[in-house]
C-alpha cells in the first residue's frame, strides 16, 4: 500500500465504524466544553462527566463561577484528581473571560493558550468541538495509534499533530481526532491490546509493532 492508500483505508475504516461520533464530553456550551477538557487532564471522561454536572449546578458560566472560591470549586470536583491546579485554573481562567472577553471563550489558540491550565490540546479541542473550527487535537490514544500505524515518529506530540495535520485533509480533522480517539479505546488499546480486532494496526501498522506484539504474546 502506498501511503495515500493507507491514509484512504484508515479514513474509510473510522467512518464506517463511526458514521455519527459521540463527543467525549458532556457539554451545552463552550464555556462548559472548556472547563470539562480542563478536567480530564490525567482523569477518564467518564470520571469528568460523573463531576462536571455538580460543578456547572453551581455554575455554568463564568460570572457564577468567580462567585465560588477556588476551596469550594476544588472541593467539588476533587475525584477527579490534580484538584489543587484545576480549582485554581477555572477560577483564574473564569476571571479572565470576563475581564478580556466579555465572559465569551475566545475563538483562537492564541487567547485561549493564554488562559491558565489551558494547553495546545485543550484549545485545539475547544475550537474543533465548540466551534467547528479546523484543529487536530492529539492525546495519548492519537499520539499511540499514529505510531502504530506508521504515520508519525512518536517522538512527541507536537510531531504527531504535524504529521497528522500533513497526511489528512483539513475538513476532516474535526472529525477524525475524535473518530480515532474512539478507536483507540475500542479496538487499540494501550493494554490488553488484540491486534485481530484492530483491522487498521493489522492492515497497515509498524512491522516493528506488529512483530513486537506477537513475541508477547508467544512468551
């Protein structure tokens, strides 16, 4: 397979898995969007979703979250771990909104990397997810399916987005970040991995994976 055709199997394969895809998140609006992202920093959405509705009935907003010390705010979504940075991180980015922004989540990486506990990712999902503007997200399961897949060098991150911002066309992104998150956790896995379930690893992926996988499994 030339790379344009392992780069057409992969997209064809997500959407036929994932012809509607489910957002992570649970969210009505940016401004619930961002502070959810925030949240899952080291934590599993269904951890974040199990906290974000006792925090956004308190509040949803920025204006009533200022209204909350940053104590009460850690105390509620304490499960779901990092507390002390997070509290301070939606309070201090909450302030912000409404002095800079007229309460609006900015539309841009700019202004929203210069909000505090608001990294690339967090951004780039905030503008893909809120805004339907183009972006490439890359967490752990991107970053480790772009390695097995031979896409990328995994070498880091921001390699990984280039490479993938490069080899898929721009009006998918959106889409396929969270298609191959998806995917990720479903079919290929960090642990208890089966490559017979993971087509596209199978079809496509790094001979020097694929061979390290079956010397486990033998031994």
């Amino acid at each position: 397979m030339t790379k344009e055709q392992k780069i057409e199997f992969v997209i064809t394969t997500l959407k036929e898995l994932y012809p509607t895809i489910p957002v992570p998140l649970d969210h009505k609006d940016p401004y619930t969007l961002l502070i959810a992202v925030l949240m899952s920093a080291q934590s599993t959405d269904v951890r974040v979703n199990q906290i974000t509705p006792l925090l956004f009935e308190k509040a949803d907003n920025p204006y009533d979250m200022v209204k909350l010390t940053v104590e009460e705010i850690r105390e509620i979504i304490k499960p779901v771990g990092l507390s002390p940075m997070k509290s301070k991180g939606i309070h201090g980015l909450s302030k912000i909104l409404i002095e800079k922004h007229n309460g609006e989540v900015p539309q841009n990486f700019e202004d929203l990397e210069e909000l505090p506990a608001v990294g690339h990712k967090t951004a780039g999902v905030v503008l893909s997810q809120a805004f339907g503007i183009p972006a490439f997200p890359v967490d752990t399961h991107i970053h480790r399916l772009m390695y097995r897949w031979n896409l990328s060098n995994g070498k880091s991150v921001a390699q990984t987005e280039k490479d993938a911002k490069r080899l898929f066309p721009m009006e998918l992104w959106n889409d396929l970040h969270l298609q191959i998150i998806w995917y990720g956790r479903e079919y290929s896995p960090a642990r208890g991995w089966d490559l017979d379930k993971d087509i596209i690893t199978k079809t496509i992926g790094r001979k020097s994976v694929i061979n390290d996988y079956y010397k486990t499994k033998k031994s």
